[in-house]
C-alpha cells in the first residue's frame, strides 16, 4: 500500500480530516500537503459532472483519474512514483475521502465559457 493509499484509508475510516491524517498527508507531501489541506478547508474542491477543479491561486485546474493539468505536474513531478502528487491532486483526494467536494450539477465546460 502506497503512503497516498494508507492517509486516504485513515480519512475514510474517519469520515473527517483528523489531526494524525493531516500529519501523515504533512509528512508525505510537504507544502503540498499543507496548501492541499488548506484548499479542502476553503472549499475550494469543486466536482462537476466532467471534472473535479481545485480553484488555486491564479487560475483552476482539472484534477481527472488521479492527474492534474497544472505545471507542477507537467515540470516538477516523477510520475512513476504514486506518491509524488501536486497539492490539487492531493486536495482532491482529501475532499472526496471526508465527502468534502463543493458538488455543482452542471458542466465544468459549460462553466468554463464564463471565466
């Protein structure tokens, strides 16, 4: 079992983002963990019917099937290694282990248009 699988399993178990989950997602991810942790607190996962989008800094990014669009994927990240997740995948999978995604039921494409 991958780190990412072992504090996904403690969120589930859980049902909420405790103080030994956010250690252990801290301890694997970093500042990554940490800015991730903070995103799932502003609400800013948001699940539509085609994507999840985690609302940054500067701009949004579709995090699909575990991958995420931004550059620090793209540039930063070892692929090959299941654990090395930028803080949009891993803010992701922290909101949809604790029921936490802010749910829209509309397309994110359709959305998109407006921005």
């Amino acid at each position: 079992m991958s780190a990412v699988e072992e504090w996904v399993a403690m969120l589930e178990d859980a049902g909420a983002l405790t103080p030994d989950a956010v250690d252990r997602i801290v301890s694997v991810h970093g500042d990554r963990g940490q800015q991730a942790i903070e995103a799932v607190g502003e609400q800013r996962v948001k699940a539509y019917r085609d994507f999840t989008v985690v609302v940054g800094h500067d701009d949004e990014y579709v995090v699909e099937d575990g991958g995420c669009d931004c550059p620090d994927s793209s540039y930063n990240l070892d692929t090959d290694d299941p654990d090395e997740l930028c803080w949009h995948a891993i803010a992701v999978r922290i909101a949809e282990a604790i029921d936490e995604t802010d749910v829209h039921d509309m397309w994110y494409s359709d959305v998109r248009d407006f921005l």
